[in-house]
C-alpha cells in the first residue's frame, strides 16, 4: 500500500481497503488467541485531541500498547498557540505517527504535508475514516461482503455519512441518506461519490422509500458537537426520523442495526432498537481497535 497517510478512505484503492480490512481481521484473532504482536515496539505516536472521546482515545491507546508502542495524549487546538506547520514539524521528530481529532480538516491536511511521520484523521468535522473503517469490518463479520447491500443512513449528511459516501466509491453496495429536507450532503465527498459510486447513491426525505429492503440501518447523534445551539431545532426536524422498531421493520428481516457511538437513547434511536438482536453497535466499538491498530501497523511498521 503505497498511502502515507490515513485522511481519507477515497485515498485509498478498493484493494488497499480489502488489505486493512484482512489485516484487522488478523489482528482480532490474534488478540483473541493471546498471541502477542508487537511490530511497534518501541514507537510512539502522539495523539492531538481537540473533541472529547471515549472510543477514539481508549482504542488508540490501547491498541498502540498491545502493538508494542507508546501514544503521548494531549489536549490542544491546532493552530491557536503555534502554526499547524511549526507543531507538525516539531512533533515529527519525536514520534513515528500522529492521531489528529480536530474540528479543522484543514488542519489534518497541513499536518500530513508538513510532516513526514503518517498522520491518521481520528475524527474532523469533514471525515470520520477510522470508524467507517471499523464499521465496514463489522457489516463483513455479519453479512460476509459488502457489495450488494442496502445501507440506509438515517440523520444528516455530516462527517460520517461523507466518510460512508467515501466508503460507496470503493465497494459496490447502495447508500442511501434518509433526511429531512435541508439536511443533505453537500461538498467534495458528496460531488466525489456523485460520479464514482459504485452503487446507488441517492438522498431522500421519504423514510418508507428510504429505509425498505435496507440490509443495514445506521443513524448517529443529531447535533454533532459543535451544534449544541441548533438542538432544539435539530430535536423537532428529525424525531419523525427516530429509528425505532416500526422503522426496523421496513428493513429486511436479517437487517442490523449500526451507531457508532455516543447515542441519544429516546432520540435518533429507541432503547428497544439499540438493544435488540439486530444492533451490532458494540461490535463497531470493539473494531475500532481492530481496525485502527491495522492503521497504524500499515502506517508505521
């Protein structure tokens, strides 16, 4: 694989993906035999958080640990105390890879030009690459490909829906985003995926159109962080769109249920729903560990 970087999926080919994937696949089984890998040993990557985590920050610790390595956390805003190039030019010569959570991808994308240590997106407002990757791990463990589904995104066309839409220009399923009118997606990835899917892709407002025959449901908070302003607003928009169990079953009868955390029980997504037999929710939790430490082996190693 010849990406220096993990910004974004369309950076990668369809073959280069399956490799991560494979990769992830191995790594899990590995940890579940005990076995003990350490290809990192002794290398370290600082982690750049701007956003609160639980997922993000636990899975990178945790996975550059069990791969032999080191991660240094600190909380800090890009660019506000000294430029992104003077951080990124700094910051490479103490580390072998940096995890960048940020609002900016401006800011991610000035880190991987100014340094040579790969730089990994754990999360902008644009892109959420590491937990689609994490997520297309799951739907292979449970539905075996995914070419051929039906995914249905249910919620607005934010960050990780782009990285979804991303994810639909290297694998040959449908993608649907289920919306109210107002929230689509728009910009780069959007336009990208227009013209390169490899399925359907489409956005609608009808939930019945939308939602019928999905293999997959997926949803996520409302109000991302940062719009804790528009909430209320958000709040009465989308409830029509609550995934609940009438929602459910419009689906295909074998069709999971997919979050990628944290999430609003009683609002994007019922209790009953994200408890049943179909939500895989805490599967796409583990992954990221999986799939995250396939990252950085790729990255680093």
């Amino acid at each position: 694989m010849p990406s220096s970087d993990f910004i974004a999926l369309s950076d990668y080919t369809t073959e280069e993906l399956i490799a991560l994937l494979d990769l992830a696949k191995d790594l899990k089984q590995k940890r579940a035999n005990g076995e003990l890998y350490q290809p990192l040993l002794g290398k370290t990557i600082a982690m750049l958080f701007e956003k609160p985590s639980l997922r993000t920050r636990m899975t990178f610790e945790a996975g550059i640990f069990q791969l032999g390595g080191h991660a240094i956390f600190q909380t800090t805003k890009l660019g506000e105390r000294e430029t992104v190039p003077d951080m990124a030019r700094n910051i490479d010569r103490w580390v072998e890879g940096i995890v960048a959570r940020t609002h900016s991808h401006e800011a991610v994308l000035e880190l991987a030009e100014y340094a040579d240590a790969p730089v990994i997106n754990a999360l902008t407002d644009d892109l959420h690459p590491c937990q689609v990757l994490a997520d297309a791990q799951t739907i292979l463990e449970h539905k075996g490909s995914l070419d051929g589904l039906k995914v249905a995104f249910v919620g607005d066309g934010n960050n990780m829906f782009a990285s979804w839409a991303n994810l639909a220009t290297r694998f040959s399923f449908d993608l649907t985003l289920v919306c109210p009118e107002g929230y689509e997606l728009t910009g780069a990835a959007h336009d990208y995926a227009q013209t390169n899917a490899n399925g359907e892709y489409s956005m609608t407002n009808d939930i019945t159109a939308g939602v019928q025959g999905a293999d997959v449901i997926y949803t996520d908070v409302w109000a991302s962080m940062g719009m804790e302003e528009e909430y209320q607003q958000r709040l009465k928009e989308f409830m029509p769109y609550q995934v609940n169990e009438s929602m459910m079953a419009q689906a295909n009868d074998d069709a999971i249920f997919m979050h990628c955390l944290p999430a609003h029980r009683g609002e994007e997504v019922t209790h009953e729903v994200i408890e049943s037999k179909q939500s895989v929710v805490f599967d796409e939790a583990e992954n990221r560990l999986h799939a995250q430490k396939a990252v950085m082996v790729h990255l680093m190693k």
